[in-house]
C-alpha cells in the first residue's frame, strides 16, 4: 500500500528549506549559498531536500513564491477597506509593496545578482505569470471601484487591469536596471525619479485618472533604494 503523506506535514517540512534558504540568501547571497548550506541549517539529508525540490533553481522558485504571497497578503487589508477610496488603494498598494520590500532589503539585495541570469530564465518567467494571476484580481477590484466614484474613465476594467500588472512588472525590471546602474555609479538619482514618474504618469493614462492624481512616489523609500 502507498504511504499517504499528511499534507499539513508535508507543507511544514517544505516550508523548513523555505526558511533555510531566505535565511541563507540574505546572508551571503543566492550565488554562494549551496544545497549543502540548506542541508546543514535544516539538519536534513540530501534525500530529503530532493523529496521537495529538485534543484536549487526550484528552491529559489519557492522562495520567490512566498515573497510574492506574503507581499501580496500585506496589503490585502488595505485593499478590501470599504471606507478606503479607490485612488487611495491604487497608492497604497504601491507604498506597500515597496514598504514590504523594505523590511527584506539583506534578501532582496542576496537575490539581485542572480535574478538576471540566464539560468534563472525559467524562474523569471513563472514568477511574471504568477504576478499576473495574483494582481490582475486585486487590480480589476480597484479599478471597478474606480469606476464606480468616477475617478477612472477607462471602460473595461478587467482588460485595463492586465495593462496595469503588466505595467507594473515593466515597473519592476526598470527598478532592478535603475538600481544596478546607480549602484555602477552609471546613471544619476534625477535619472531615477524621471523614470519612476514616467511610470506613475502611464498608469493615470491608463486608468484615465486625473494627472497628478495616482502620484505614488514616497521620497524616503526612493532614497533607501537609490539614493
């Protein structure tokens, strides 16, 4: 007979790697964290590791994962606030997301290397589409919302969602290219907000918001990142 694993046990011990390996990755980086490391902080044995993950890549894929899950949760209160307008979400939800990666900058900082790689192609890829399934519901609500006031005039909201989630992860790829250039010394802070404020400034198109009106951008978590 087939052992039938607890699925409760199961999520445990796979969160436990999960742990490991945040810990690990903020500490030295992904690039010099090895399955070893893994193995030795979680008291486990090879085997084990492979029953839940078959490469280290599929590892980061994990930690990826809970990332976008927990960023996703932090700002699920403000997004579902019925006393909260719907322009007042749209600005939040960003303020929140760059607040949450905030209080993980040694994580973020262990991941930013390796997320470019070639050989991460493959984690980019579902990490993107996970975005989109994750964000396009949360997106479409607001813009609803927005409708409903009067403060955005698009016409269709679940389409203009997708254009907004797919703004936001082009977003997210000028953030990672802003911050490694300023990081080379190769581009300069006004760069930085020019560039940032284009994309505010896109999202109000989109949305059909009054100019000036979804302006997201808080100066001391831009400073934090690139100043």
């Amino acid at each position: 007979m087939a052992r039938t694993l607890d699925p409760a046990v199961y999520a445990v011990r796979r969160d436990t790697f999960v742990d490991a390996a945040q810990h690990l990755i903020a500490a030295k980086g992904y690039e010099q964290m090895s399955i070893s490391d893994v193995l030795a902080a979680t008291e486990a044995s090879r085997g084990a590791f492979y029953h839940y993950f078959d490469s280290k890549a599929a590892l980061l894929e994990a930690v990826v994962e809970r990332m976008v899950d927990g960023a996703i949760a932090s700002i699920d209160p403000m997004v579902t606030d019925p006393t909260q307008s719907a322009a007042a979400k749209f600005r939040g939800f960003f303020v929140g997301i760059a607040r949450f990666k905030g209080d993980r900058t040694e994580l973020l900082l262990g991941l930013l290397d390796t997320w470019l790689s070639d050989e991460n192609a493959i984690v980019r890829e579902k990490f993107r589409r996970r975005l989109v399934d994750r964000l396009t519901p949360v997106m479409t609500a607001i813009i609803s919302q927005g409708q409903a006031e009067g403060v955005f005039t698009t016409a269709d909201a679940p389409a203009n969602a997708r254009v907004v989630v797919s703004l936001i992860q082009g977003a997210n790829d000028a953030a990672v290219d802003l911050f490694l250039g300023r990081r080379a010394g190769t581009i300069s802070y006004e760069h930085v907000e020019r560039t940032l404020d284009a994309y505010w400034r896109a999202f109000e198109r989109v949305l059909g918001a009054e100019p000036g009106s979804l302006v997201v951008v808080d100066p001391a978590l831009i400073r934090q990142w690139y100043g």
